[in-house]
C-alpha cells in the first residue's frame, strides 16, 4: 500500500512523487534541474515580498494609523489645513477640518491645530519605518541564495512589521516641544484611528 501511494503514474510509467518543482525526470531519477530551480526561486521571491507587501499594507499600516483611503485622504487634508492655519499665525477661524476635530474635543483652533500636527509627524515616522522594513525585507529575499534563505529573509521582516504594530512605542518621539508634552505622542502611535 505504501509503495503505491508514494509512485505517481506518468504515460503509464510509475514513478516516485517529485521532490519539487525544481526536479525534473531524467528516465531513471529526479534530478534538480537548473532552469527548473532558478524558475522555482525566482516564483518564491516573488510570492515571499507579496507577502510582505501584503503585511505592510494591511498589518502595519492600516492597524498603525489609517483604516481606508478616504481615511488617509482625510488625515492628510486635516494636516495640510492645520498647517497652513498655524504657518499663518492661528489668526481667524480655523479652516473646516481643523474647526472639526476643535468642536468635538473643544478645543480651541490652535491647539486642534498642533494636536492634528502632532499626529501626522508620527504618523509619517511610522510610514517611513514602515517603508524602511518592506523594502529591506524584499531586498533581503531577493538576494537569498536559495529558498530557505529567501524565506528566512520574509520571516525576519514580517516579524519586524509585526513588532512595530505591536510595540509602536519603539519609534522615537518627533522633535519639539509640543510632540513631547505630556507623552502625548505616545497616545497617538494609535494615530488617528481615535480622531483627527
């Protein structure tokens, strides 16, 4: 019984079960073919920095700070207003997304302004960690002499993506006072998705 489950029938010829898809059949054996191989790891490397696209996109990235696009969109226009209401002195009405996140925490526009800020510096520090791992990680695969060095590669930067999403606190605080008040930042490693 077990002779029979381990051959596998080609053109009426038994045969045993191929190693991998890097073997080919030489009429008596398996053997490792080297087009076979190379197409072989070529397919893994690409399949391993998918995985840490993937891994990037959605485990660091969206439980970091953003959620959708129209969130991220969102964000990124509440920073620009908030930028250009502080550069010009906090003088008028805020614009209409640094007066949002003002009425609902009651704040005035200022401090809406520097919290909105506050916020988006860690969140660029966290795509610019995010950004230095994935591509470390998929350069990393690429240049893998050989499969279990390519997977070890992905491993290690899944792993590192993993880490920063659950110890985001290891980034380092953005510059200024402001960012450091209070452990503030700290608070807003969880970026936005509380807000502003």
């Amino acid at each position: 019984m077990r002779i029979v489950a381990d051959l596998l029938s080609y053109d009426g010829e038994l045969r045993p079960l191929r190693p991998s898809a890097s073997h080919a059949w030489n009429g008596e054996a398996w053997v490792v073919d080297d087009a076979l191989a190379k197409q072989e790891g070529e397919r893994l490397g690409a399949e391993m920095c998918d995985r840490i696209d993937a891994a990037a996109d959605a485990d660091a990235a969206g439980q970091l700070y953003v959620g959708s696009e129209l969130r991220a969109l969102e964000y990124r226009q509440a920073a620009a207003e908030a930028q250009s209401y502080k550069d010009g002195g906090c003088k008028g009405d805020a614009p209409p997304m640094v007066k949002a996140w003002a009425d609902a925490k009651g704040l005035s526009g200022k401090d809406a302004a520097d919290g909105i800020l506050v916020k988006a510096a860690v969140c660029d520090q966290a795509l610019y960690a995010i950004r230095a791992l994935r591509l470390a990680g998929k350069e990393a695969v690429r240049k893998a002499a050989d499969a279990d060095a390519a997977r070890a590669a992905a491993d290690e930067a899944l792993a590192r993506l993993r880490q920063l999403v659950e110890s985001p606190d290891a980034l380092a605080a953005p510059a200024g006072g402001a960012a450091n008040a209070g452990g503030f930042w700290r608070s807003s490693l969880k970026l936005f998705s509380r807000g502003a």
